[in-house]
C-alpha cells in the first residue's frame, strides 16, 4: 500500500510539470438538459515517464493510462443523478496525449461538476497555495429557474473555497514565501491550464461574469503559464488577501481569468 501511495504522489506531482490541459464547456438547454464536453491532455513525455515508473513500482504488463474510458466512465456516476458517459475518444497530438469525453445530463441541477482535473490515485498537489487534483477548487452546483419574461436564469454556485483558493492565503500551510520556494512552484505550474465554461443554447442576455465572447461565458480559464511568466503578480498572489487585490492582478495577466463572485448566473432567451 505504501508503494501505491508513493506512486500516485509522484505521478500526481508529475502532471502539474507536464503542461496539463482540461478544459470543459457545459452546454445546457432551456429545459435544463444538456451535455458536457470535456477534454484532458499532457505531454507525451510525461506519460511515457508515468509508465516507467508504474513499471518500477510494479505496475504490470499492461501499459498505464492517465485518461482512459473506465476513469471516464466513474466520473459520469460522481457527476450527479441521470449523467451519462455519451462517447470517449482517446486524443493524440504533436503536443501531447489525453481525451475527449462527453457526458449526457437530463437536469442540470442534479449536476455536480468538480473543477479540478483528476489525478492519478486522487491526490492532491499544492502549488503556490492552490491545491491541484484536490478539494481547493470545489465542486460547482447549478440552479435553473424562469423569470417573467420567459427566459432561462442559470445560476452556478461555486464553493467558496474558489476565492479562498487565491485569497487570504498568508500564513496558511504550503503558502510559499522565499525566492527558492516561488521557483520551484513555477516550476511545477508552468503548462498548466484549467478552464470552465458554460454556452447556453439561445441568446445570452446577460452575465455577472465578466468573461464573455459570443455565446460563450467563463466561470474561469487558469492559464498558469501566463501567470508565472509575469513576475509582479505571481509575486503578489503568494499574499493576496482581498478580491479587491485579486481583480487588481486579473488585470495586469488577461491570459488568466476568474470570476470572483462565488454565484455566477447566466440569463438567456431560449
């Protein structure tokens, strides 16, 4: 068990230095119903690395895959009441391995969507105070209502951890402080990126979220690549405090989006 253990830590610390991509877009119709399209890739370095190590630890003949069908297939369950994996396609670039999965749901507001993408053995990686493949990025709840003009309200409820995730973080465990420390987590984030998004099918009428192009709606988009490349303020988000101070940050790395309010509501015209 122990060797188990030690081999899902270093294949998880192993995913945050191999340019980890997951990005999801919920697309839900006016009746609440919809589909979730979501894709993971990494280098095809880093999983070559993850099948020797499995191979070190005694991992078997059978050749390690971070992303297949059946850990597809495990998430539509954890994904609330009426989810459905619909189709799984293994993915190959020149930049990397990985897949696309889409998931059926008949009611968006039995829909539970954890934020952060898996990794291998379900541990957990801080980097710079942000937990990766842990609970820090929570699990997103969505509501649905009609108001009188007939149009659809989509309501997403992030925990509030999102915020807490990047603010008031002084003095918390893993936060880290020295020159050697903020080099090292930069090593680990760079590559990474983890976005959210929702397209409602009709006319977008209006968002709190700030982040919007054509239909499309951003809850967040984490380019951390973006971030560790601008010194200042990956400097000052190892201390940032307020959302005040965040949105600040925000600003200077557009690359990087968050929407700081914990409820997000989309209202569009079917």
């Amino acid at each position: 068990m122990r060797t188990l253990r030690l081999f899902a830590a270093l294949t998880a610390a192993l995913l945050l230095s191999a340019c980890l991509q997951s990005t999801a877009i919920v697309k839900v119709n006016a009746d609440g119903s919809g589909t979730i399209d979501h894709q993971t890739t990494m280098t095809a370095e880093a999983i070559a690395q993850m099948r020797q190590l499995a191979g070190l630890f005694g991992g078997g003949d059978t050749p390690i895959d971070p992303f297949s069908e059946a850990d597809a297939r495990e998430m539509a369950g954890k994904m609330g009441e009426g989810v459905t994996l619909v189709s799984s396609t293994p993915l190959k670039t020149a930049a990397g391995e990985g897949r696309a999965n889409v998931y059926g749901f008949r009611d968006i507001r039995q829909l539970k969507f954890n934020q952060a993408p898996a990794t291998p053995g379900n541990t957990t990686v801080r980097a710079g105070g942000l937990g990766i493949g842990g609970s820090d990025l929570g699990t997103v709840t969505f509501d649905l209502t009609r108001n009188e003009a007939g149009n659809a309200i989509l309501t997403l409820h992030s925990p509030e951890d999102l915020t807490n995730a990047f603010t008031g973080r002084t003095g918390k465990p893993g936060s880290p402080t020295g020159a050697e420390q903020l080099a090292m987590v930069r090593q680990m984030i760079n590559g990474v990126r983890i976005a959210l998004k929702v397209e409602p099918a009709g006319r977008l009428v209006r968002t709190n979220s700030p982040y919007v192009e054509g239909n499309t709606v951003t809850l967040f988009d984490l380019n951390l690549d973006a971030l560790v490349k601008n010194d200042s303020a990956f400097a000052r988000l190892q201390t940032v405090k307020t959302k005040e101070e965040m949105a600040a940050i925000l600003k200077e790395v557009p690359e990087f989006k968050i929407t700081l309010e914990r409820d997000v509501t989309i209202e569009f015209a079917p």
